[in-house]
C-alpha cells in the first residue's frame, strides 16, 4: 500500500468511528495519548513545559492541542484551526411520537444539510447522554448505537409526482425516521435510550443525538482513486491538523478543533469563544510574558484555517471559475476572495505557496466565480479577533453537505503533510 493510501485508510477508520463531534474528541485524545500528551484540565493549575504535547477539551465536543518547541514572542505562534460538526440532523427535546402505529422520531436540522439524500437509508444514531447518578449528580456518557437503527422512507412518486422537480421537505411533518412499529400508544424510545445507556428511563437528564448513515466510508474507483464518507466537511482536516501537530515538531504550535461552525461558531465551544485567547494567555502567563511580549508573539503568529474546498464538478462547470479548475488528488487549495469570506492576505498567500514548494507539497488555488458568493470560515473569525495572518485551506471535494461526500485518497497525505511542515516552525 504506497503511503498516500495509508493515510486514506487512517483517515476512513478515524471517520467510521466519529460520526459525531463527542467521538471525535474520543478518537482525537486517544491519538494524542499514544503520542503521549498530557492531557490538562481547564479548571486546573498548569505547568507548562517547553517541547511537551498538551491537549484540553471542552463540554465534549472541543479539542485544542499544543507544543511549545521556542520562544513566541520571537517566532510567534503556527496554529491550525478546523471543525469537526456537520450538516445533518439532531433529535428534539421530545424525542418520539407514535402514528398510524409506527413510532418514529422528531428532528430538527442542523447547518446546510442536502436532504434528499438521507431518505431511505439505514441509519445509527450517536451522541452524548446525560442522566443522573448514584450520588445526584449529573453523568455524561458518549454513545454510539451503530446498527441499522432508524430510515426515513421516502414518498412514491406516484404518491408525490413532482418529487423530482420540486424535491423540498418539510423536516417537521415529513421527515420523522422509523424507529419501530408500535401501536401500544405509549412511546419506547427513551427507554430503549436507558438500556443504551446503562441507567433507568426516569434518570435521564438529556442528550444531544443525531442519526448517521450506517454504512462506513469506503474507498470508490477503478484505482480506488477517491474515498466516499460522511463528514469530510470538515472532520477531516480535524484528524489532519491534530495528526500533523503529533508528526510535526519545532515551533510554538497550537492545534484547535471547533463545534458549531455550521450553524455560525456562535458558542463556548465555537470560533467566536474566548478559547484561543484564552489559552494564548496561559501559554504566555506559564513563560513569565508581560502584554508586550504576547503582543510581539502575536505579531508574527500564522494561522491555516482548514476547511474543505470546493472542487469543480466536471457536470456543473458553469458554477465555478474555470480559469482556476480545483481537482480532487490535486492537493490542498489556498482559498482566496477579496471580500475576505477567506481571510488569506496577498502576504499569506506568499507563505502558504513558499512552505508548499519547500516541503514539495502540490497545491490549487480557488476564487469564487465572481457573479457568485462564497461560504464563510472560522478563518476571518480567527483573524479579526486575534488580529493575526490567517490563511484559509482545505482539501478538495465533491457533494459538500451531502449525507455522504468524495474526496481524493491523495489528498489526506498532502494535507497532513502541509500541518507537519506549518508545525516543524
């Protein structure tokens, strides 16, 4: 297996077994224990020493990592930013109701899901639980129930003719998953949510779920050329920031994973928290840093804000901007437009292509047809807060938001690769 699909395989093996921010988290910190990080605690003490790995997390679904290989205040921080949430669905409070004999279970959406393509399929279900312990106290417990679970089974087209012109869906009344056939009148859901668990009906507190697709990624081509799995966007770069932080060594370096970035990074666990800062001023506090120091350290600090790209689909050419083609295996793509949706400046530009030629790295580039706005990042987020350079990548892909998505089996190496040189300082 040449070394490319080594990473591919990787990364398929971290998805399957991530299909939510919580096991995310769980599969990021058992990478970073085998490098053997030390893991800190927000509400503790910390000593911090040069050229050791340290990682936090935060309410389950928030992961930062660090090393400290230098001085910042004179090399300033290299730090990675991507998001591990995805587009899709989440239970409601009330999880459940029974019609016509089949119960089935309330959603909301959550981010800019795709959804036709989560009818009539098998889906699991993960999350967090939490429910009452022994003592009153409130127990949180990551869960995945990865079985055929739940489907949404979709309408004839006899029965809706104008399915394949209109295709909208009512979230609230037509898409409600099958969880069982049940015509006692009273609903089973939370109870078999308990024996999931481990704890009673009555104990439980709340949850954050969402369904999943139960089939794993896989590879997909001739060659086995690309690789067709849920949550590219963006649990990918996640693995491949925090993967390059652990291969990676040299600088004063900062991996951040964040929650919530598809629905605006509006919260403790997303972009616009204090949690960068917050440990940027514990980095300094731990080496004796006055605020002009931090400030010196933040005046030469780089940040590559990860986040898929979009690659040109060869059926929808006249949606992109066929002077600047972007191709999966192409290798990371820079990601430019001059009314900053992408924060990368004319001199971050120059950087990224400098470490990119140096480490003989293949890079693209991408501009937005100019009749055609762009999403947003966590890149302008990072830049306007910290008043830093940031840069934003991502790796090239296919069926953005799609319940699944295609992406190139090269391109996990590349941008793995890209972090470890950013980190190597």
């Amino acid at each position: 297996m040449k070394n490319t699909k080594k990473y591919a395989k990787d990364l398929l093996d971290f998805m399957n077994a991530s299909p939510t921010p919580f096991q995310s988290v769980d599969k990021l910190s058992e990478m970073l224990d085998r490098a053997g990080a030390t893991r800190l605690s927000e509400g503790d003490s910390w000593q911090i020493e040069k050229d050791k790995l340290y990682y936090s997390t935060k309410s389950g679904t928030q992961l930062y990592a660090f090393r400290i290989g230098g001085e910042p205040k004179e090399v300033g921080f290299r730090i990675g930013a991507a998001h591990h949430d995805a587009p899709g669905f989440r239970i409601k409070t009330v999880p459940s109701k029974i019609d016509l004999g089949y119960e089935r279970l309330c959603l909301e959406g959550y981010g800019g899901l795709i959804i036709h393509g989560w009818l009539d399929r098998p889906l699991a279900l993960a999350g967090r639980v939490f429910y009452k312990g022994e003592n009153g106290e409130a127990v949180a417990k990551n869960v995945n129930i990865n079985k055929p679970l739940l489907i949404l089974p979709s309408a004839a087209i006899h029965v809706v003719r104008d399915v394949n012109d209109n295709g909208k869906f009512n979230i609230q009344t037509e898409l409600l998953p099958f969880f069982s056939q049940n015509s006692s009148g009273e609903t089973k859901f939370t109870e078999f949510l308990a024996r999931e668990t481990g704890c009673k009906k009555e104990d439980i507190l709340s949850f954050e779920l969402a369904p999943y697709e139960y089939f794993p990624g896989c590879f997909v081509g001739e060659n086995e050329e690309f690789i067709s799995v849920a949550r590219l966007d963006d649990a990918s770069l996640a693995y491949a920031e925090v993967r390059g932080l652990i291969e990676g060594k040299g600088g004063c370096d900062i991996a951040m994973v964040y929650d919530h970035e598809e629905i605006g990074s509006n919260s403790d666990r997303g972009a616009k928290s204090n949690v960068l800062k917050m440990l940027i001023d514990r980095i300094c506090e731990s080496f004796g840093y006055s605020a002009d120091d931090k400030y010196r350290a933040l005046a030469k600090t780089v940040v590559f804000s990860a986040d898929m790209a979009h690659a040109t689909h060869p059926s929808y050419t006249g949606k992109a901007e066929m002077n600047l083609p972007v191709k999966l295996n192409g290798g990371p793509v820079l990601k430019i437009a001059t009314r900053q949706s992408y924060s990368t400046s004319p001199y971050g530009t120059a950087f990224f292509k400098l470490l990119c030629e140096k480490n003989k790295i293949p890079y693209q580039i991408f501009n937005n047809r100019s009749d055609a706005p762009s999403g947003g990042t966590i890149g302008p987020i990072i830049s306007a807060d910290l008043g830093v350079v940031t840069v934003d990548i991502g790796n090239p892909q296919l069926s953005m938001h799609a319940v699944r998505e295609l992406g190139g089996t090269d391109d996990c190496y590349h941008m793995v690769k890209l972090f470890s040189a950013l980190f190597k300082g």
